[in-house]
C-alpha cells in the first residue's frame, strides 16, 4: 500500500491560486499605470499594487496585491459600502486565509431604499446616463471609469464607538446636483434656491464636501455640508 507523510497530504489539499504571476501576466504587462482591460474592467497600477473597478452593473473594486516574486499575496472585492471577500495567499500561491463578508450590510435601507439607489436620487451620479457630480462630462458606461468615478469620492466610515452608525464623505464636487439644493438648501426671496454656508466658510468659493451620518438600524439619516479650499 502506497503511504504519504501527513505534511505532504496536508499540502495536497491545499488551494493554489489561478491567479498568473504579475510579471508574466499579459493583462498587466508593457500597460500604462491607468488603462481600460480587455473585459472592460477600468485598471490602476502601480509596482505590484493592482486596483480593477468594474462595470456599472456591479460597481465592485477588485484589488490586488503581489509579492516581490510577483505571486499574488491577497485580493480584495470591495462594494462600496463594504469588503465583500477577501483571499490571501503565500509565497507558494497556496491560500493560507479567506474571508467572505455577510451580505447584510449590502442590504442597508436608507430612506426606504437600497443604500446605491438612495444615493443616486440625492443626485451624486446616474447609473443611465453616467453622469457623476465629480466630472463635468458623463462617464462612458460600457468601461470601469463609472466605478472608479464613485469609489474615488464616496467614501464609507464606520463608527468604531458605534457600529450601528455609518459616516459617509462625498467629496470632489465639480457640480453640485440640483436636486441636491432644492432638497436641502434655503429659498431666496425670488424663490431660488441655495445651500447655506456655515460661519467658518467664506461667503464664495470652496469645493462643497457632504457627510451622511446614517442609523443603519432605523434607515435615518443626518447630512451636512461645507465648503473647503483645500485639494483633497
């Protein structure tokens, strides 16, 4: 009978990644730091850091990581509300841990509405035409630039004191929605409206900056905004 020491059989149970070496991988190779990939998926890279955002339909960011050897160490599949999974690998490409995140938090209701959809009607992008308040003109929605868009400015903090409550940071406003101003903004005596400034503000300039502070519990929220004049 054919015998196998238990260190051998351990390493034959093991997962080895799919993933091809970063230097020998043609998706990467002889490519500029920022390109759109054959799958569409819009790519950022830089010395074995490796960020893909994806196509509107699931707005995820894929990100990975590589050795000096160029063997993948750990990817990453965030939405934009959380890290969906995540898989880390050793030197040898075998994995050594995996995480895959419980689906309630993609489940958040704000105001009645799935966390993407509110924050579309407030008027911050629009998943049909690709307009994002962060660029003047749409982005092409047949790329990951959409995505990249969306994860470059919106910005999802968790309250460690807390973990029933979410700050979200938008920032990088080019243009300021409409629907924006007439919802949260005052009415002048010709009946337009305007987003008031708070007393440590100028009375012009600035780039506005919002932050959400959501009950993930109840699917309330508070919001407030300045304007600030420095680069983010």
């Amino acid at each position: 009978m054919k015998r196998y020491s238990k260190k051998k059989d351990c390493m034959e149970q093991k997962e080895k990644t799919t993933e091809l070496n970063y230097f020998e991988n043609p998706r990467y190779q002889n490519k500029p730091s920022h390109f759109i990939a054959e799958d569409s998926n819009y790519v950022s890279m830089s010395d074995r850091f490796v960020d893909e955002y994806t196509l509107p339909n699931k707005l995820y960011r894929i990100q990975k990581i590589y050795y000096y050897n160029g063997s993948l160490w750990r990817k990453r599949i965030y939405s934009l509300l959380t890290i969906i999974s995540e898989e880390a690998y050793d030197e040898e490409g075998y994995l050594i841990n995996r995480i895959k995140e419980e689906p309630k938090l993609e489940n958040i209701q704000i105001d009645g509405m799935d966390y993407i959809s509110f924050f579309e009607k407030e008027g911050w992008f629009d998943r049909s035409t690709g307009q994002t308040a962060f660029r003047e003109d749409p982005c092409p929605l047949n790329t990951g630039e959409f995505t990249q868009d969306l994860f470059e400015y919106i910005n999802f903090w968790y309250n460690e004191d807390d973990p029933t409550m979410i700050s979200v940071t938008i920032r990088g406003v080019k243009r300021i929605p409409q629907v924006f101003i007439n919802k949260y903004g005052k009415t002048r005596e010709d009946g337009s409206k305007y987003l008031e400034r708070s007393k440590n503000t100028e009375p012009e300039g600035g780039v506005l900056r919002v932050v959400y502070i959501i009950d993930i519990q109840t699917g309330t929220y508070k919001v407030k905004w300045d304007f600030v004049f420095y680069i983010e």
